[in-house]
C-alpha cells in the first residue's frame, strides 16, 4: 500500500491537496530524507476537468480519458452496490474504454498473480468483477472483483498524472492513482501506466499496467 489516508480524511481532493503541499515543502530538503516515492517527485495532479487545465489538447483528452475510467470503476462499484447488473456495466466499459475490439491490448493489472496479463476482454472483466460475477467459463479463480474492492465498493478514485507524453494519435500518462474504500473509509495509492490510441474519434486503452510501490 502507498499511501494511507488519517481515519478521520473523508475528501480525496483535500488529500491529494495536502500531499502537494507537503512536497513543495520538502522539495527545499536535501534529496534522499524521505523516501516515500510521491514526495520525491514533481506531480501535475489531476483533479478532474474542472479544477486542473491541462496545457495541450492531448493532454486534455488523456485527463478526459482518466476521468472516464475513474466513472467507469465508481459505476461498476455503485451498481453491484445497489444489487443492479454491475457486470454489464463494466462489460460495455470495457468495450468502450479497452482497446480489444482494434488492437493487443497490454494489461497488467495490480491485484493478479497466477494470471498477471489480461490479454482479453474476457480476462480484463473477470479481474474488474471477480471469478464469481464473471462466470466460471470466463472467470479467473484469483480474481475478487477490482472495481468493487471485493464486495466493499469504492466511494472515490482519484488520478495524480506525473507525466503525459503524447505522439499524434498515441498517448501515454503514469502517476498514481488513490481509491477509497466505501466501507473502511481508507484510501490507497498505486501506481499506473496507461497508453491510449485515439481510433474513430475516441481515446481507447492499449496499455494498462498497475502496480504496487517497490517496498525494499
């Protein structure tokens, strides 16, 4: 885990505010008297569209892009929340978001051990909604259900972008990205990679890879 919220922090934005500010300050010390991995490097946190102005058009479709896989995980969590067809939800995400139906789609996701890549639309909704949703012919056993932290829901995502880099048609963005438990209250951190390709007007995923912070 990277990061855990204080019990009594309920506002990811006031989070990630004060993980900025925490930074600048520490930005003045000497290298190497902290070693947690986000104040050690210069972030462009990504609020959402109406508190951050990306500085390219690019850049706007990838935080757009962000903000539409962050709805996708919260309605997927919300659905199966309130007992309605959550694996639908995240079946047309998946179509509209992933890549699979133009191109190979490279996705590592955090939380897969015996099966690490997710190489189709299949195995990419098994690992979203959990062995059990996803169906015994398609589901993968290790799998708990990512966008519904096992059975406990998300209440927030949030993205903090330390780069994006893009070349025409093709994107990539890495950061961290912060998820709040529904039930615990407690948020999270980890760390992404993400490709997108812009095909028929639309930004679609070709890479995903997430991971958890290298811990010596």
């Amino acid at each position: 885990v990277l990061y855990k919220a204080p019990d009594n922090s309920t506002n990811s934005t006031l989070l990630i505010q004060e993980l900025s500010e925490r930074r600048m300050m520490e930005e003045t010390a000497a290298e190497g008297l902290d070693s947690k991995p986000w104040r050690r490097h210069r972030f462009r946190p990504h609020y959402g569209a109406t508190t951050e102005q990306p500085t390219t058009g690019c850049e706007s479709a990838v935080t757009a892009a962000q903000d539409a896989w962050k709805n996708l995980i919260l309605s997927i969590s919300s659905t199966y929340l309130a007992n309605g067809d959550f694996v639908d939800v995240a079946k047309k995400g998946i179509a509209k978001y992933y890549g699979y139906d133009i191109a190979r789609v490279l996705f590592k996701p955090t939380q897969a051990v015996e099966q690490p890549f997710r190489p189709t639309a299949k195995g990419a909704l098994s690992y979203f909604v959990g062995y059990e949703a996803a169906g015994k012919v398609d589901g993968i056993p290790e799998d708990k259900g990512f966008a519904i932290a096992a059975g406990k829901g998300w209440s927030d995502v949030m993205f903090q972008n330390d780069q994006i880099s893009c070349w025409g048609d093709i994107a990539f963005a890495q950061g961290y990205y912060f998820f709040t438990n529904k039930e615990s209250g407690e948020t999270i951190g980890v760390e992404y990679s993400f490709g997108y390709e812009k095909y028929e007007g639309h930004w679609k995923i070709f890479v995903h890879h997430s991971s958890v912070p290298y811990s010596p």
